[in-house]
C-alpha cells in the first residue's frame, strides 16, 4: 500500500512539474523584446508597438542602447526586432557587419532627412559656409550619442568641409533641449539633426545644404528582426510588415509624446486612442 501511494504520489509530482515546465515556456515565448535607441521618434515607434503588443495578448520587453550594441544583440537573439534601420546610407555599416544574423523586413517610413541644422534667422544656407560662422557658432556644431549614425557621418563632413568646429557628443534630449534654449534667445546655433523629429513642428528650422552630399540621399525606415522571429511570431510579422506611418503622422505621435517625457507609455496611450483606425490597419 505504500508502495501505491508511493507512486501515485510521484506520478502526480511529475505532472505538476510538467504543467509548471509548459506553463513557463508559454509564458517566455510570448514575450517579444524590443530593443531602441534613445532618440525622440525611436522611443514613440517602441511605446507604441508595446501597448498595441500587450493588448493583443504579448508580453513585451524595451531594452535601450546605443546603436552598435543594438545590432550585436539582435544578431545574438538577445533582442527581438529593432523597429528603425535607415537604409541604404545611414545603417549600411552596421547592417553589412551582422548581415547574416539578422533579418530585413518591410519599410514602414519613406524619405529620412539627416544633417546639419540651424535655425531659420542663422544667416547661413550651406555647410561650406560654416567656417565664416565659427565664432558666432562657439566654434561647435552640438551633437548627440557618440555611436550613432549621424555622428559618424557628421565627423566625415567636418573633415570634407574642412570645418573649424567642434562636434559635441551629447544625447537627443541634451541636444534638443540646448537648441531651446538657443533658440528662445535667437542666438546662433548649429546642431545635428534629422527628420523626423518633433523639433520642426515646434522650431523652425533648416538643413543646410550639403554640396559634397556627404548625408547622401533620403533613406527609408526598416524594421529588423533576429533570424527566426518569422517563424516563432509570424502574426506580429504580418502587423509590423502591414506597418506604415506618413511624415504628418509620426510628427504627431512626437508631438503627443514630447509632453509626456517621463511617462512615454501614457503618451503613447493618448495617441492611440486618437489613431485607432490607423492602427487597425496594421493589426488586421
């Protein structure tokens, strides 16, 4: 009898243990990790995504870094999807590097603009003129994280253009909110910037004009993934290849986002709410 007991007793562990072991598998493969960079748009796209994620039944993990460790993550799998790949010039590096572990999927976003920017009253239209506003200028052209893309390219323009300015490494919000300031004081500034990017609905601003075309053409926005999401979420690839926001509507969704700066997830709530029909679109 109790040697029955016995057994009875094992059977039941095991298949306690076993429901426990397939529960907790269900559970982390659901969970899709999305990892971003710290800039303004990025940070809208992936609040976005996180919500529309979770309330079709996901679990959904945002991990922010810099642009290089970004791509090395996702071509380990330790990330899931990267929502913004700017291609052909921008990304080209990075995605030639991990080209073999990491998957291209559609465009969601047309025409990027990158470069250098400076506000409409700056008597300046071109980057060659630059030299002759080096001292209004403080000598610098303010910048963002050293690892991204645009800084790159910027380095390689200050050296084309034979530039005696300084490129200072900063951070989006850092940038941005140095422009501000510059900006409410109509004081000369000159800044790394691309488009999209709130700061045009709010300031008005111009590139420059770059005759070497060291920024090269427009690009367009990818949405990347590790090798085999495809097949482990081939439902949430289908929504992100239906995926497609227009200039007008990114630019709100900044908007919206840019008075919600320590709670970007309630932003992206507000904005929801007010695109349902966009979002169908996507989702089904």
């Amino acid at each position: 009898m109790k040697k029955i007991l016995f057994l009875l007793m094992l059977s039941l562990s095991l298949i306690l243990v076993g429901c426990s072991s397939g529960s907790d598998s269900e559970e982390s493969n659901n969970t899709i990790t999305i990892g971003y960079n710290n800039f303004a748009e990025t940070i809208a796209e992936v609040n976005v995504w996180k919500l529309i994620l979770e309330k079709e039944g996901y679990d959904v993990e945002l991990k922010q870094t810099e642009k290089g460790p970004l791509f090395t993550a996702l071509a380990g799998g330790e990330v899931d999807v990267n929502v913004e790949v700017w291609l052909p010039h921008t990304d080209k590096d990075y995605v030639e590097e991990y080209e073999e572990d990491i998957v291209q999927h559609d465009a969601w976003y047309e025409d990027t603009t990158m470069g250098i920017a400076v506000p409409e009253y700056v008597d300046i239209d071109s980057i060659d003129e630059l030299n002759e506003y080096t001292e209004e200028l403080d000598e610098q052209i303010i910048g963002i994280e050293p690892g991204a893309s645009i800084m790159k390219t910027t380095e390689n323009a200050l050296e084309e253009y034979k530039l005696d300015l300084d490129l200072v490494e900063s951070s989006d919000a850092a940038m941005s909110a140095e422009l501000e300031d510059y900006y409410q004081n109509e004081e000369p500034v000159a800044v790394t910037l691309w488009e999209p990017h709130w700061i045009f609905a709010e300031n008005d601003m111009k590139f420059l004009e770059d005759p070497k075309n060291v920024y090269g053409e427009p690009d367009k926005m990818y949405w990347y993934s590790r090798q085999g999401f495809e097949e482990d979420f081939p439902e949430v690839t289908k929504w992100f290849d239906q995926w497609e926001m227009s200039h007008d509507e990114l630019s709100d969704l900044m908007n919206v986002l840019k008075d919600y700066d320590r709670d970007p997830e309630k932003g992206a709530q507000e904005w929801l709410d007010d695109n349902q029909d966009l979002v169908e679109e996507w989702i089904h």
